[in-house]
C-alpha cells in the first residue's frame, strides 16, 4: 500500500472491503463508503435471506421506534410506539433500495473463516453459498464484521433439552405454525423477549408457567405511550420535522439521563417504576418478589405494556425458580417441582460471549476464537491487537446495554471510517 512515486499526496487509491452481516451495521458501512469514496470494492456477506433478518422473532423493539432509526434517516410514519419486527426490517430494506445498496450485498452467503496473509497484507476470506452449498474464496484490505451481538440464539444449557415431546421454540426464530389456542405452555425467561410474549401467549393458552429466576423493572412508558399513531400525527411529523425531532430529543434525554445512578431522573424513575408496579400488582407477597431492590437500568429495560396484567392473570402461574432439567412431559424447577406443558417457549436471549461462530486468524495465525475463549477484549468495541485492519461494529464493552442500538452503530462507523480513509492514501 505504499504510494507510488507518480501519485500526488492524498491521492485516492482503489480499497478492497469484505462486510459480515447486512444488518443495521452493514448497511451504514454500505452508505457511507458509497457518500465518501471513489475506489473502493464492497462486498456484505449476509446468512439470512434478507438485511436486517432476524427469522421468526415475533418481538417489538424496546425502545420507542423513532428512536430506533439511524440519525440521519428518520421516518416519520411508524404505526405505533413500538415498532414490530416486520415494520422494522421494512425500514431497512427501503433504506436499502433508496441508496442502492443491494448491488453490495450477496444474501444466503455465510462466512465459515478468515485468515489474515502476513505475507500479502490482505485478509482471505471463505465463504460458502447456502444456495448451492458452493464454497469459495476472495481477499480484501479491510475485513468489517457487522455480524451483531443478537446473531445466536442461546437454547438454555439445560439437561433434557432433546427429551421434551411437546413443541419446542425460541423467541427468536418462532414457529407461526405452533398452535397455543387451549394449550399448557411454558416461558422460561423474563427479559425483554418473554415481557413482550407473555401478553400475547397468555391470552390465548389454557394454562402457562412462567419461569422467573430474578425480578425486573417493568417499564410503561419510555416518553410515549404504547398506542397506533393517529393519520394526523404522521402527518404532523412528515410536514414538521422539528416535531418529530422534539420527540426523538425527548426520548434520548429520559432514557440517558436516567441510567445515572446519581441523577435525580434515576432516583425519580426508581420511586416511579416501583409505584407503577404496585398500582398494578396489589399484593405484598408478589410485590416483594416482583419489584427489584436495584437501579433502573442495571438490567436492560424493556417496554412492559399488558405484561403485569398478564403475570397477575388467572390462568398465568408465577415460578420464581430456575428450570434445572427437561422432561418428557415438562420442566423440573430447581425446588424440584415437575410442570407438565404442551409447549416450551424458551425466551432465554442471545449468545453474548462476542465469540466467533468461525475462525478468524490473524498475526502468526492466532486465532480470536481461542484468544476471546475466557474473556473478550478490544479497542473501544472496535478493533482487537494482533488482527490488523479487522474492525468491529459492536465488539466488546460496546456502549449497547441500554437504548437504542443504532445510537452505538453510528458511533462506531465515525471511528471506523477515517481508518478505512486511511488506507486510500
């Protein structure tokens, strides 16, 4: 990459960049190379048949939904508070199309290793078509991977988990086809997915047992009630874009502000939360079990509309122990009781570990996969020591516990795209 003798200083060079994943993360790296470079190559590897995919979840988001849009691009025209799943994937594949970005992405392509060439200064990449099973190989300067934090669901690494006869499915990759009309059904979890399913599964199943290791502040409201936004308020925001901005503004300022453990909001919020919990609850016994003794915010809050209600239900029994063992029949609590379901819905997160379903090898073939194995580390979610021109939009100690995600996701890419600059010198 040193310049030629004949080229002028800062004189742009063509640059080879490989993206893993066309999600939020992918996208954005796509549109700002297309804004502010010439020469470059492109290439978005993404698993899943289309950007932004996340198969079968059935899940909102958890914050509100204008907030859950890049800064630049937002969208005036969200149905409700809190955007489902498929109205969120419908933002990204129109910002997509708008700035043609879909000449760079190659769907139902999975990335299975990466090996950084000492020798060449180039990263290789393998790469298989899920189409045809085909494998192939390219190299580039850059290696981007925007794979995401929420990429592998987690089954609960409980004994038995294959010896359960009834139906059996994951917040996120859910089955349409799984009837609960009449059923037993089991939850095990109660974090942002399970607050947001219990209303729904409650209101059509027979009977359901909740699984609940730990209490959790149930959040009404971030700013704005969960509701349809009326035709005249999508009107408004399309033709007043301060008042769409003054809504967004509003949102950030509650939610950043409160997640300061010294801050009056967080004090505010914690006497708030607790009242709002109690209103609904009505009963001590539940109260001390359900409402949390510690900060709002140090566990990842999540819009809590219905899900009380549905808790308190009369066909909704409360656990408040951890599910130690699959049986033919049901699950076995850790105080040793047997529940008999009809189906299991396991709503027990994601694989956090930042670990790479693939090898990634880098200086002297080391492998990230072994070096994260105990405990993962990086420069500023960015970038890891010994892996040249790899970059991370959300590695580890990434600023995503709490709000929005695409907040972090421009962040990173105002870090990452000087030093792809860099390399066009």
């Amino acid at each position: 990459m040193d310049p030629l003798h004949t080229e002028a200083i800062h004189t742009e060079r063509p640059i080879s960049i490989v993206c893993i994943g066309a999600g939020a993360s992918g996208l954005l790296l796509a549109y700002k190379l297309q804004r502010s470079f010439g020469q470059f190559e492109l290439t978005i590897f993404e698993k899943n048949n289309g950007v932004s995919d996340l198969p079968g979840s059935r899940c909102a988001c958890d914050v509100p939904a204008h907030n859950y849009t890049y800064s630049f691009e937002p969208k005036h025209d969200w149905s409700r508070t809190y955007a489902g799943s498929e109205e969120i994937r419908q933002y990204f594949e129109t910002f997509k199309e708008k700035y043609r970005l879909g000449r760079f992405i190659r769907l139902r392509h999975l990335v299975t290793n990466a090996q950084w060439l000492d020798a060449d200064g180039l990263w290789q990449v393998e790469v298989t078509n899920l189409e045809d099973s085909s494998s192939y190989r390219c190299t580039c300067h850059i290696l981007v991977n925007a794979s995401g934090y929420l990429n592998t669901w987690a089954w609960p690494e409980i004994a038995g988990l294959s010896d359960f006869e009834g139906q059996l499915v994951h917040s996120a990759d859910w089955d349409d086809k799984i009837e609960l009309q009449g059923k037993n059904v089991a939850l095990i979890g109660n974090g942002s997915s399970a607050v947001q399913l219990l209303p729904e599964i409650q209101s059509k199943a027979h009977r359901v047992t909740t699984f609940m290791r730990s209490p959790l502040w149930v959040l009404p409201t971030i700013g704005d009630d969960q509701r349809v936004y009326s035709a005249e308020e999508i009107q408004c925001f399309r033709e007043t874009p301060d008042a769409l901005l003054r809504v967004r503004k509003l949102n950030e300022a509650v939610v950043n502000t409160a997640y300061l453990s010294n801050s009056v909001l967080q004090s505010q919020s914690k006497v708030a939360f607790a009242d709002g919990m109690r209103k609904v609850i009505k009963d001590k016994a539940v109260e001390a079990k359900l409402i949390p003794d510690w900060g709002v915010g140090c566990r990842r809050l999540t819009p809590g509309i219905g899900y009380l209600e549905a808790l308190l239900a009369a066909n909704v029994q409360r656990v408040h122990e951890g599910v130690v063992e699959f049986t033919k029949q049901g699950c076995k609590s850790s105080g040793g009781t047997v529940y008999p379901v009809d189906v299991i819905v396991c709503a027990t997160g994601f694989d956090m570990s930042f670990v790479s379903r693939f090898p990634i090898q880098g200086h002297d073939g080391i492998n990230l996969q072994t070096v994260w194995k105990e405990r993962p580390s990086s420069y500023l979610g960015i970038a890891a020591a010994g892996f040249p021109n790899y970059f991370m939009f959300l590695g580890p100690y990434s600023p995503v516990a709490n709000g929005p995600t695409l907040a972090a996701i421009g962040k990173r890419q105002v870090y990452i795209h000087p030093l792809e600059a860099k390399h066009c010198e």
